[in-house]
C-alpha cells in the first residue's frame, strides 16, 4: 500500500480509505496478508484524482467509474468516454444557471440573441435547453 501511494502521490489514509469505497481493489493479497496493487490500480487512482480536481463528490466519482467499467475495457476510450460524459455534465450544470436567464427573454430578445451568436453556439443552447426539457428558445 505504501508503494502505490508513493507512486500517485496520495497517503496510505487515502488508499486505505479508497480501498474501504470500492474505488480501488488489490490485485491479491500477498502471503503475509499485505493487500498487493497493480499498475492499473495507479491508472485508477490518478483517474480518481482528476476527477476530484473536476468537483465530483466520491459518490459521484464510485458511479462514475462503474458506468466506465461497463463501457470498455480500453484504457484510451475510457478515458475520453469519461471526459466527454464530465463535460456534457458541465454543460448540463451550466445550462440549468443560465436557465432562468433565458426564460425571461421576450420572444424578439431570443431572436435578437440567436442573430448575434454563431450558429454553433445556437444549436448548443437548443440542445442543451431540450437536453433540460425546455423546448427551443423561441
């Protein structure tokens, strides 16, 4: 346990606590009863790490990673199925706090708004206004 924390800079507390979650499981147990961890276990904690920088809970974080498992086994589509999915829950996140904004414009003001962003930027709202069930901005 020491070996692994070393080596994704967190303390044993953290592995022992992350082990205690679920987040984290030992390879095997060594003969001495020592709980043995391999290389994807470092892959793993540095995951779990990154996705405390991005505000997740370690609830959030458990669900997350078990959505993961179910994808793929693939290390690099794991990982960008998992940035998308955290950035389409920002965007989500985001949408909802300028929701109220929105929902006070006029019909003229959101096609005022709609004339003066990308068309890009258009289709986003939209989309993220169906995502929430809004219906079209105007």
């Amino acid at each position: 346990m020491g070996e692994i924390a070393a080596l994704s800079d967190v303390s044993p507390r953290t592995i022992d606590y992350y082990t205690k979650l679920g987040l984290i499981q030992p390879a095997k147990r060594s003969n001495t009863n020592y709980r043995l961890y391999g290389v994807e276990t470092l892959q793993q904690i540095k995951r779990i790490e990154w996705l405390k920088q991005q505000k997740l809970t370690l609830e959030e974080i458990k669900e997350q990673l078990l959505q993961l498992g179910k994808v793929t086994s693939d290390e690099g589509m794991s990982d960008r199925f998992l940035s998308f999915r955290l950035h389409m829950q920002k965007l989500e996140r985001e949408a909802k706090e300028i929701l109220p904004i929105i929902e006070q414009l006029k019909p003229s003001q959101a096609r005022n708004l709609l004339k003066s962003i990308s068309p890009q930027t258009a289709a986003c709202i939209e989309a993220l206004l169906l995502l929430l069930g809004k219906g079209p901005l105007y």
